[in-house]
C-alpha cells in the first residue's frame, strides 16, 4: 500500500501525521510513505529526521491583513496556487497512492483537492476545537474528516459523518512516570511542581504574567517553579532580578530558554501554565494535569480559544484570555490551586477523562480502511 501525507507549517500539523505514519509504517513494514510540504518550514526538516521521503511544492498562506506589502504576497500566493497545483499532480502520478491524508497547513489544500478530482481516496484531520478554512472546504469533498474534538462537528459541512478520533500523543508522554520524572528534576513531595511556558519562540504576555508569579513566591513555601521563556524570552532571568530574586540561587526556581525533555517535565508538574495549541492539550489531557490556558489571540479563526474552551466546559482547565492577564491575575489563580489540592487534582482528573490515548491507531486504521477500498 501507499500512502500520501500532505502537512506542514507547525509542528501542531507535522507531529500527528508522523506519529499516524509511524504507526502505519510498523504495522505494515512493506509499506510506502511519502510526505508532501514546503522547502522551507519545519517539515522539510522533521519528515527526514523521522526517516520518510518527503517532496516539496511551491505554497504560502494568504495574508488578511490588507497592506501593499500584503497585497504583494497574495499577488504571489496565487502564482504558487497554479504552480503548487502542476506540482502536486506530477507527484501524485508518479508515487500513485492508494490514499491521500491532510493533517492540516495550507499544503494540504492543493494536495486534497488534486487527490479527490483523480478520484483517489481521501481523508483529512481536524486538530482544533475550530477548524481551519482548508479543511473547512475540503470536508465537503473528501471520503472521511477525523475530528479532535467533538464540538467541530457543527462548524463542518462534511460529506460524510466525522469521526472523533481524538489528536495522537507522542509515546513517550504516555509512557511518561510521574514519581520518576519528579525524581528526576530533584521535585520533593510537599512542592507544588508549576510548569510555565510559551512555546519555542516564546510569549511575550505569559513571560512577564511568569516573571511576576515567580518573583512575588520565591520564597512562599511548597512553590517550584520551572519556566521556559523560549527564543525571545531571554531577558525573562535578568528581570526577575530587578525585582529582587536571583533565579541561580533560589533552588525552587528553573529557567530555561526550551524544554527538550517535555514528557519529563509535564509528567513532573502539578500545574501547567501555557497556550491552547491542539497537541498541547492532548498532551495535558492525557497526562491528566490542571492547567491555565493563556489562548494565543494571534491564530487563524482564534482556535486557540475555542481549544481551550472545550476543556473548561468540562471543568478541566483554567482560562485567562491574553488581554486579561496580567500577573496578579496569573498569582491569584496559581495560589488558588496550589492552596486547593481537591480542586487541582479535580481538574486534572476531569482533563484525564477527555483523553483519547488510542488516537493514533484509530486514525491509522481509518487510513489503511481507505488504502485497501473499504469506503464503508
């Protein structure tokens, strides 16, 4: 059998689909698996590293935004549509799948859509709680759309029935042991373990909310801190000694610029302070952490919000929206659950109980489903 995998521009794209082909790739060794992306974004690196062949087409997003220099790019965006379009045709007559998958990216539109006019068998996979304009349209077309969350149902006028399959988390979260990881950053049990972080770039608000919690309960008693300020965040050390505390002498405090070791440190932590991306809650979900969701305002639909949003309506999670938080408010909901052991614990369990541990094997099998003819 082959398999065709269009994803790309985020990791949040790119991770699922690897972990689904991995998946696909050991159940069935004798498979073939290509993936389809841009040259110059992350998957054009992550794809190799994870050993499958990948090829690039021309493709970038339309800007909203109207501005000349805007107006420039989408000028251009058109020009890579047709070419994008020539492109994806020529590969997907020479590799000849069975089935083509679009885990999300603007890649996944010319791929799809190429793939069901040939009359190729097709599925797509929706991460968010919102979905985006690509799957939005390519729903109506495609054989079968996978959902993360059940409430994306009503915001997609699919063609056939969605199946929720949950996001696939990576093995070693769910191999992840909490007395071990806790062990292994030296967490003692009356701590409180907060784990705070913005993402590899880092977030300019979570870093100063981050650098005020720390600074105002260095000194209070059962607080750990680990903080990860990402790539712009690097002045985050410096200011928390303007406020008076020197994070190299405080043991209870870490900084570090990114988190190479997550499964460890999720696994460790009491509480979680970060965005709402798709594979980020997955991972909270299945870990069954409480957390305060801090929505990046800066995403395609506000995803992130309404991500966030389907785990507080079940009780599992916290959220503080960017224009709301500022450190007081951040202080105040820590110190509440740090304080509250039954209300932490509460919210994590009801996290856990959201957790979809066996999406990548249902996805996996939806997927062969279609490779081998079975439509049903």
């Amino acid at each position: 059998m082959k398999f065709l995998f269009a994803a790309g521009g985020t990791g949040g794209h790119i991770n699922p689909a690897l972990a689904v082909a991995g998946e696909i790739r050991e159940k069935y060794p004798e498979s073939e698996i290509l993936f389809i992306g841009t040259k110059n974004k992350m998957e054009s690196k992550l794809v190799p590293q994870a050993g499958f062949d990948f090829a690039a087409i021309s493709i970038s997003g339309f800007q909203r935004k109207l501005s000349l220099k805007n107006i420039a790019k989408n000028i251009r965006t058109l020009f890579y549509l047709i070419e994008s379009s020539f492109q994806t045709k020529k590969i997907i007559k020479r590799f000849n799948p069975d089935v083509v998958v679009g885990f999300g990216g603007y890649v996944s539109g010319p791929v799809l859509r190429c793939a069901y006019k040939m009359g190729i068998p097709t599925a797509i996979h929706e991460q968010n709680a919102f979905p985006g304009v690509t799957n939005k349209a390519l729903a109506k077309h495609v054989d079968k759309v996978m959902i993360t969350v059940d409430s994306v149902r009503k915001y997609l006028d699919a063609k056939n029935d969605c199946i929720l399959t949950g996001l696939p988390v990576r093995g070693e979260m769910l191999r992840a042991d909490r007395d071990f990881s806790r062990a292994e950053l030296k967490v003692r049990d009356d701590e409180v373990l907060i784990l705070s972080m913005g993402g590899s770039l880092g977030a300019k608000a979570i870093n100063e909310a981050a650098v005020e919690l720390i600074s105002k309960r260095a000194d209070a008693k059962g607080y750990r801190f680990l903080h990860s300020t990402g790539r712009y965040g690097l002045w985050v050390p410096n200011k928390i000694r303007e406020n008076g505390v020197d994070p190299d002498s405080h043991g209870n405090i870490e900084i570090r610029e990114y988190i190479n070791d997550m499964d460890v440190c999720m696994s460790a932590a009491d509480i979680v302070i970060c965005r709402a991306g798709a594979s980020s809650l997955s991972e909270i979900e299945a870990l069954g952490k409480a957390s305060i969701l801090v929505p990046s305002p800066n995403v395609a639909e506000n995803h992130q919000y309404h991500n966030a949003m389907a785990l507080v309506r079940n009780g599992a999670a916290i959220i503080i929206e960017e224009k709301d938080l500022t450190g007081d408010r951040l202080i105040a909901e820590v110190d509440e659950l740090v304080r509250n052991r039954d209300k932490r614990e509460a919210i994590g369990k009801n996290a856990k109980a959201m957790a979809k541990i066996d999406a990548k094997e249902k996805i996996a099998q939806i997927v062969v489903g279609l490779a081998k003819g079975n439509k049903a």
